[in-house]
C-alpha cells in the first residue's frame, strides 16, 4: 500500500484519501497524479478527505500544491467531504485553504467540476472565433 | 482512520480499499455499506481494489459478503482494478471469487453498473405491464 489510487471517471479523477499522509507518500501522490491528467488530458481533479479527521498545514500545503500543479496542467481540482470539526480546526488556526475550492460531498464537486470545465470550452470556443 | 469512506456517485457507491483489511474494518465497511445502500437507494456497489496487492481468502470473502448483502437490498457490485498478479494468484490458489462481477476499471465498472440498472429498470417494466 505505497501508493494512494487515482480513479479515472469521466473526464475527471478522482482520489480518497484514507491513510495518514508522509512526506513520500504526498511526493508519490503528486507525482502519480501530474502523471495522469497528461496521461488522460483530464480537466478535473477530485480530492476527497470526508474520512480525514485531522488537516495540518502539511495536508493543507500538499493539497494547494496538487492544485497549483493541476492549474498548470489545465485541470481544475476540488476538495471534498471536509468534516465540520476539521473546518472549524482549519479556521482557527488561520487556514483557511486559500486558491482550493471546496464541495460538501463527490456529487455536488463533480457538478462543480463539470460547470468550470463547461465554461473553460465555451471560453475556448470565444478565443478560437476571434483567431 | 477507521473507517473506509463511501463515496455517492449518481445511483452508485463507490468504495476504494487502500488499507490491510482486518476483521473489524470488513464489520464496519459492511455495515457502513449497507446503511449506505438502504439511505440512499442505490443500484450498484463499485469497489476498486487497485491498490491492493495481495487478496487472501479473508478479502475474498469480504467481497463475496458485500456482493451477496447488496444483492438482498436489490444493488449490483462489480469489483475493479485488480492486478493482474492478484487475479494469477487468486487462480492458481483456486479462488475465482464465484459470484462476484468484476471489471478492469472504474469506468468500465460503471458501465456494468448502468447495464444491470438498466436492464433491471425494463424487467420492472415488464412485470409492471403484465399486473
């Protein structure tokens, strides 16, 4: 169990995160993940934490990385199922995950997720029109 | 991490197994499940198992359980993303997993999935007209 499973559904991919992260294990994860969306030109990325009851600034550090690295790549990433304690947690610390969007369960970030790939191709129509 | 999450996709619930099974895990995952299938009314069971590199006869068992629990609440499973080394050893040990479907991957088992839904769908149909 080295590696975290990246599922592809759809034009999106969609990742649990079940087990205690360290730092090979998010470097793996990272990796395997930069991998796939060029590997299946995905445009959306979906991270769910809902059985994560802890997010210290490493997870938090690790997943605005993901992010970044997705953003780069042209596909959009959201975080799922946070537990309310944990956003309480975060809040209070003063981290409030900034540039990662978030979606009360896989359903509604999967709608998120269609929603801005749906308007980066009508962005993409515009631009294309215009050359 | 007690608990491995179940994810609401659609009619579906998809599971990812990516810790070593134990006894009390397979109890709640179960349980979890079943909750899960009676609260939302879901169709199909998708467990991915891609992670996994070892499945004993402990694990075998889980999944047949889980397909046969589903099954009396009226759901399908399909079992995906099993390596290729763990479907030679689970032939080799004489472990088919009998009565459980499987496919290669996620979205292949969810095509399955709304095959069986559908095909399910019409046999009420059918049996509806003939009242």
């Amino acid at each position: 169990m080295d590696r975290i499973p990246i599922l592809k559904v759809g034009d999106c991919l969609l990742v649990t995160i079940q087990v205690d992260m360290h730092d090979e294990l998010a470097m793996s994860l990272q990796e395997d993940l930069t991998m796939q969306i060029a590997k299946h030109a995905s445009r959306g990325v979906l991270i769910d934490i809902s059985s994560l009851e802890i997010v210290d600034s490493f997870i938090g550090r690790m997943l605005a990385n993901i992010a970044a690295m997705s953003r780069v790549l042209d596909a959009q990433t959201v975080v799922t199922g946070m537990q309310p304690a944990v956003a309480i947690t975060l809040v209070e610390l003063g981290m409030s995950l900034p540039g990662i969007r978030t979606a009360l369960n896989v359903e509604r970030g999967m709608e998120l997720l269609r929603e801005f790939i749906g308007r980066d191709a009508e962005a993409e129509d515009v631009d294309g029109a215009e050359e």
